[in-house]
C-alpha cells in the first residue's frame, strides 16, 4: 500500500486547481490512481479505498455508495 504517495498527491491537489477538477469529476477511485499516476505518484484505486476516511490538511478521502450498485 501507498499510503505516503496518496498523502503527498492529496497535498498537491490542494494547491493545484486544476488537478483538483480533474480528481473531483472522477467517476471511480481507479480514474483518480491514473490521474496521480500519470503525475508519478504510486498508488491503486484499491490502495485510495483502503484509505477511505483519512484526512490530509483539508481533504478527507470517501467513498461514495452509489444506489443500484452491487458488491
């Protein structure tokens, strides 16, 4: 798990508002991973939902339920 690389994307995407469009009109926590990755940052989406609930300065990771979706 990357959860150091998350941390340091989290930070980032605060000062870049850009970035921050771009993980924020993400559909899935494996599109927001590529968006880090292309950037060089080393993390899954599964690595972003295992942190679901932490918080880097202003940003608290969540996963979002959707109705009708299966598990």
């Amino acid at each position: 798990m990357s959860f150091s690389e998350i941390r340091k994307f989290l930070i980032k995407m605060q000062s870049d508002e850009d970035l921050k469009k771009q993980v924020t009109s993400s559909s899935t926590a494996d599109d927001v991973a590529l968006i880090g990755q292309s950037l060089g940052y080393d993390f899954s989406g599964d690595d972003l939902l295992r942190f679901n609930g932490q918080k880097v300065d202003q940003v608290t990771v969540r996963k979002l339920d959707h109705p009708g979706e299966y598990h």
